[in-house]
C-alpha cells in the first residue's frame, strides 16, 4: 500500500511517497481502508520535527483522523464491524496511507449522508470544540473569543458558540475575507491577530486559544472578571516563561487558565459526541469545512498550503481509488 512518510523533518518536501506491506489489525484494532484523512495543524508540527521530544522519528507516518471501511479486525474485535464505513482516530500516526491500522474503540459509525470528507473535518474538530468549551465553562449568554479560528477546531468552535448561545463570538484571523467566513459560521465581532480592531468587544468571558504563542498573555487582561482562557492548541508557539506571573497580576479578577486535550476524554464520551456532531451536521445546524481534497500522494502541497497559511478549515487528502 501507499503511504506518506516524514523522510526528513524540516519543509514538506521531507514528505514522501512510499510503499509498504498491508498492515495487519492487532488485538483490540482494525483494518480500515482510507476513503478520506484529514490534514490536522499538528501534522505540520511533527513534519518540522518539533514534537521530537514527544518521540516522533523521521520515518514517521503523520495522520491521526481518518474515514473509511473496516478490512479485517484483530482479536478481541467484533467481526460484524468488517464492511462497515466508520470514523476513527489513529492516534499518534498512521492515516496518511491507503490502509490504518486504529484502536476499535475509536470507531463511530459513518451515517449515509455524511462524507468521509465531511467526518473527517468535524470528528476530531468538533469534539476539541465541545469539550474544550465545556472545559471552559462555557455558558448561554457569555461573550466568547476564539483565537486562531480559521483552523480545523476554529471553525467548529465558533458554530459551536453561536448554536449554543454566546452573547458574542469574536475571532481572530489575518484577514478581513477569512473574517467573512466567519461571520457566515456564526461570528459576530473580528479582530486582528493581535485581538485589535474596531469590532472589538470589550470583555470576554471565555477565550478558546489554539494559538497561544508569545502575545497569549496579552489576552488576560481582555477577560471579564471570572473569565476562563483554555489553551486547546499551540500554533503560533510556546508562551513566554512568565505568563503565570502576568495571569497572577490580574489576581483581583479571579481568572482560571487551562489547557485542554482530548486524550483526557473518555474513548466512549468522544464517541458519543462525534456521532452527535454528524447528525448535527446532516441536520444543517453544522457545517464541515473542507478547504480542498487533494489526492494523498500530494500530501506534501497540502502542507506547503497550510504552511502557506492559505487554508480555512481543513485540507482532506483522498487515496486513489477512494470516493
Ligand atoms: N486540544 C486537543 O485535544 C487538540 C487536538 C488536536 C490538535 N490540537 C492542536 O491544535 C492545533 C491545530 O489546530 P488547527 O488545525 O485548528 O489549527 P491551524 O489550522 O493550524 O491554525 C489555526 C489558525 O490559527 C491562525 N494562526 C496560525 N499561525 C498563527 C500565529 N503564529 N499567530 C496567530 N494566529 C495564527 C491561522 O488563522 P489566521 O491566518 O486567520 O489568523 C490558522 O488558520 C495544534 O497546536 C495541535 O497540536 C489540539
């Protein structure tokens, strides 16, 4: 089978193509033949070789979410599960391939009316969103701020907080374009990056923040008292050394900082959700953004793509001979 592997850390020309034996399903695992795996900000993390430390090799295969129909299962696996198209989550690696190997407790049933390209973009996403805004305390009628929304779990947080009652949902993002799309999702106030501009709000009671990055402090101060910031991502870099200092010269506001990851939810929780999330969108009150399907052997254009910043939502790569 044809998978992408991280050949050298570094620009996504260290991404190649090659060729490897079927993989088989261990105990507890599944085969599933890829119909759609999505493009995470993460992956380009690992291809530049920054989560090294986390012990991501050169030779890695990226691609931790993806959509398909299950081949075969390993031991301890219900067999009625092969020819079923489902979700899964393949964790630290593996999807970008024509073949994964994934836990079976990951797995959620595909309904008919929802792409693979679809699931892909609101499976893993949407569940960040729901369970980092619920991380965050996240209440009807409180003003919410996403930093970084244009991305994969932006797009769905802002959705998320515009269905379920935010008095306010402002974004960040580098363009006044991108702001209109937001605004279509549900946005009602964009800011620049740096939290400026003239539709800003005056205080927020909840900040999603997947970038954090050395300006993240700088938001304290724009929290209402009571306010929750939960960190869900890392895209523009750690934060500087002080910032429990600066959160604690706010101290007379009672501010809580958090991060959130959603390893720390329960398989079967994250499952529940993501099922939610499809009906959702096959009702019409979610929609999943793809940017692009782009064939997996071009893995490397999507990176230089999201490297580019060019991309909102998320990039879907499709194997050949899949949907
Ligand atoms: N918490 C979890 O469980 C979980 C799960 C999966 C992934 N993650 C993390 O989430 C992150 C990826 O999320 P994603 O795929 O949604 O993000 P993404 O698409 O890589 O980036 C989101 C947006 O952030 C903005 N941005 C990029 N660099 C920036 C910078 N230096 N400063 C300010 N804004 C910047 C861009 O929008 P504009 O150009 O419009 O500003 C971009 O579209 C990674 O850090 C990953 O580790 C977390």
């Amino acid at each position: 089978m044809k998978a992408i592997a991280i050949q050298a850390f570094g620009s996504p020309e260290g991404l190649a193509v090659i060729d490897l034996p079927d993989p088989s399903p261990g105990s507890g695992q599944v085969l599933i033949a890829t119909e759609a795996i999505g493009v995470g900000g993460v992956d380009t993390v690992i291809r530049r070789g920054a989560l090294a430390s986390y012990g991501f090799r050169e030779g890695h295969i990226l691609g931790g979410e993806i959509a398909g129909t299950v081949l075969t299962v390993g031991q301890c696996v219900d067999a009625s599960l092969i020819g079923r198209r489902v979700w899964a989550f393949a964790g630290r690696g593996g999807g970008y391939a024509e073949q994964a190997v994934v836990p079976a407790e990951t797995l959620v049933p595909l309904p008919a009316d929802i792409s693979a390209a679809d699931a892909v973009t609101l499976g893993s996403s949407g569940a960040v969103a729901h369970f980092g805004l619920g991380h965050a305390h996240f209440a009807p009628g409180e003003a919410v701020l996403v930093r970084g929304a244009a991305g994969g779990i932006g797009v769905m947080t802002v959705q998320l907080a515009a269905r379920r009652g935010a008095s306010a949902v402002a974004v960040t993002t580098s363009s006044a374009e991108r702001g209109e799309r937001l605004r279509a999702l549900g946005a009602t106030h964009v800011v620049d990056r740096a939290g400026e501009g003239p539709d800003v709000v005056a205080g927020y009671d909840v900040i999603i923040d997947v970038v954090a990055g050395p300006h993240m402090p700088s938001y304290f101060a724009r929290l209402n008292p009571n306010g929750r910031m939960v960190v869900v991502g890392v895209v523009g870099g750690y934060p500087p050394a002080d910032f429990g200092a600066q959160l604690l010269a706010a101290f007379q506001k009672s501010l809580s900082f958090a991060t959130f990851s959603a390893d720390t939810v329960p398989q079967a929780d994250r499952r529940v959700v993501i099922a939610e999330l499809f009906g959702a969108a096959i009702r019409g009150e979610l929609r999943s953004i793809v940017h692009e399907r782009l064939p997996l052997e071009q893995a490397a254009l999507a990176h230089r793509k999201m490297d580019a910043g060019e991309v909102f939502g998320r990039i879907v790569l499709v194997p050949s001979g899949a949907g």
